[in-house]
C-alpha cells in the first residue's frame, strides 16, 4: 500500500525541509507531486552536456579552434541551453571554498539559520517555497536568497555572519562571474553572427546578479517529491555549482528527462527566459528540476544574472525576418510576477509569446 501524505497545518508552513526530514514522519501532502507518473530519477540517462573552453571564448583571434569553439556554444544552447564551462579562471581550491562556506551555513543550528530569515513578499533571507495558493506543491528545499549586484540592492542583514568568512567569499565570486558572463554573453551573440554587444547591451549599466543557496535534506519519498519542480529559470543567465558527490539536476529535452552530470571544475551553465526573448527563441531556456535523495542531502548554489529592472527586453532586430518573424513580445521588469506564475502552475514565458491568428 502506498504511503498516505498527512495534510498541511498552519503550523507546518512555519517548518524548514530540514525540520521535517529531521521529524521522519510521512511529508505533508502539498509536498507531493500531484500527476500520477512516477519520478524515477534513478533510472533516467544521462545527458551529454558539452564542455566550453571560456579561455577560447574570450580570445580575439579568429583561429579555428576559436570558430569551432562558437559552433559548439551555439549547437548546445539552441538544442537544449546547457553547457558546462571550463577554463573560467577560477581555481579548483577557490571553487571548494565557495561550497565550504555554503555547506557551513547551513549546518549551523537551525536557530541560528532562522535569524536570517527572509521577511514576507521579500526574497532575500533563508526560508523555503512562499506559498501562493493552498493547492500549491512545495519544494523539497531550503535556500538562501542573497542579492549581489548591484552594490544599492544588497541586504547584508541577511547576509551570514558565520562563517566570517561568507562576505568575503561571495563578493570575490561575484566579481569573477560577472567576468565570466560577459565573456560567454558576447560569444552568444558572436555564434549568431551579431555584435558582440547585442544581448549585454539589454543587460543595462547595472544588471542584476542573485544567488541561491539550496540545501536538499534526504526525503522519504524521492519517487514522489521533488526538490524543485519543473522550471524555467526568470533569468538571464544561470551559473550552478553542483554538489560534488550528489547528482540531482535533471533537465527536459525532446520530452524526454535527463540526469545532468557532476563534472569536476565546471560551472554548470543554463540559458535564462530573458535571454530566450532575447534571442527570439534561438537559444532555449531548459525546462529542468531537481530530483530528491532517500539517504543523502545535497548542497548547491546557482547565481543568476538578469538585465537591470528598467531595461526593456526585446528580440535581437538581427534575428527577425520574413523567414523568422518574431516570437516574443517586449517586456520589462520579466521577474515581476515570475515566482507567482509559476507556483500557479504556468510557464511565465508562453505569457510573451507572439499570437498569430
């Protein structure tokens, strides 16, 4: 017989993941995946993610190895918007330490935690799903939400005083993932043949940058529950520094999911909906999830860089002729009611989409 999922108390909203895996009892059924299918995550094949030299990408000569490099971009983010990236200019030991930090906040006493919680309709601050409507299904997480860019939109009363070294840590890889973003940015429009500006441009003088701190503790259910459900992510870029041990990300291609690999040293890469929009649907922004583990936690971080809020994101005029009409329409502020479309079960960026009659 299949185990019954207990309903969702008042009080149990108030519960961190962590304090119901901690609990052992049966998950609150809003933490159930509502189709029937099962998730059978451990028997999913693996996705062959392509691994991108950046060190090419920034080159400024026009050798082959640079051409070929291009080609390769283009072909992954227009199949299925993921790449790993290498050669980044961060050192192993450096990459270590970002994960370290991230595994010592959240095993601090869940006290402790909790004094960084986020407040209400706030994203900054440690705290799981919001929860918009009551039929709603939660995440199998919690996270830290911080933002980084620009320096007038961060919090840092929500930034972790433990380990002292968290500030530090997190500023240093801001900056040298802004670095990085640029470079793979420009060389998207590059593999386009547009120029090199085209979608950094629509960035503004001050984009955005966020991180998400996910802790996944082991749940009872892992055919039943999700630890994030099945996404696009509201960004323009995506970074993820996987778990070093535990795989969980899973991706959406050709109707088909796929287990993303662990690939040491590399920065997970994923295509956001802005830069979809932006790209008039060239490049793809991966529908992707992120399964549970029965007996292992998982630790992760994700940074996202958007274009500043006033920035209006349009289709490139390059990528639009009589044989490729435009898809989208223009947006600003994309983010504005992302989280809520989502949670309502929608796809934020069909909402933008072009309708012919």
């Amino acid at each position: 017989m299949a185990p019954t999922a207990t309903a969702l108390k008042s009080e149990e909203l108030a519960l961190s993941v962590e304090e119901l895996s901690i609990e052992g009892n049966n998950p609150p059924k809003n933490y159930v995946v509502k189709d029937s299918e099962s998730i059978n995550s451990s028997r999913l094949p693996l996705l062959e993610v392509p691994t991108i030299d950046i060190g090419l990408l920034c080159s400024s000569s026009s050798s082959f190895q640079v051409e070929e490099e291009l080609k390769k971009l283009r072909s992954a983010l227009s199949s299925f918007g993921y790449i790993q990236a290498v050669n980044h200019g961060m050192s192993t030991s450096f990459l270590d330490e970002v994960l370290e930090v991230t595994r010592r906040f959240f095993k601090l006493p869940l006290e402790e935690k909790k004094k960084y919680s986020r407040e209400e309709n706030e994203i900054d601050g440690y705290g799981n799903d919001i929860v918009y409507t009551h039929n709603q299904t939660l995440d199998w997480n919690d996270r830290l939400y911080l933002h980084l860019l620009p320096e007038s939109i961060r919090k840092f009363e929500k930034w972790p005083q433990v380990p002292d070294n968290f500030r530090k840590i997190f500023l240093e890889f801001t900056e040298k993932l802004k670095i990085v973003n640029e470079v793979i940015v420009k060389a998207m429009a590059k593999s386009l043949k547009l120029e090199e500006n085209c979608f950094l441009d629509q960035f503004g003088k001050n984009p955005i940058a966020l991180t998400r701190l996910n802790f996944y503790p082991p749940c009872p259910w892992p055919d039943r529950i999700l630890a994030a459900k099945p996404h696009g992510d509201a960004s323009g870029t995506t970074y993820l520094l996987q778990d070093k041990e535990v795989e969980g990300l899973q991706v959406l291609k050709d109707e088909q999911w796929y287990r993303v690999p662990l690939t040491p040293d590399a920065m997970v890469f994923n295509v956001g909906d802005q830069l979809e929009i932006m790209t008039n649907g060239i490049f793809k922004s991966p529908v992707h999830r992120v399964a549970t583990n029965k007996e292992r936690e998982r630790m992760t971080l994700a940074l996202f860089f958007s274009p500043e809020l006033t920035s209006e994101i349009k289709p490139a005029i390059g990528l639009i002729d009589d044989k490729n009409p435009r898809l989208y329409n223009n947006i600003i502020d994309y983010g504005r009611n992302y989280f809520e479309q989502l949670q309502n079960g929608n796809k934020p960026i069909d909402a933008l989409k072009v309708r012919r009659h």
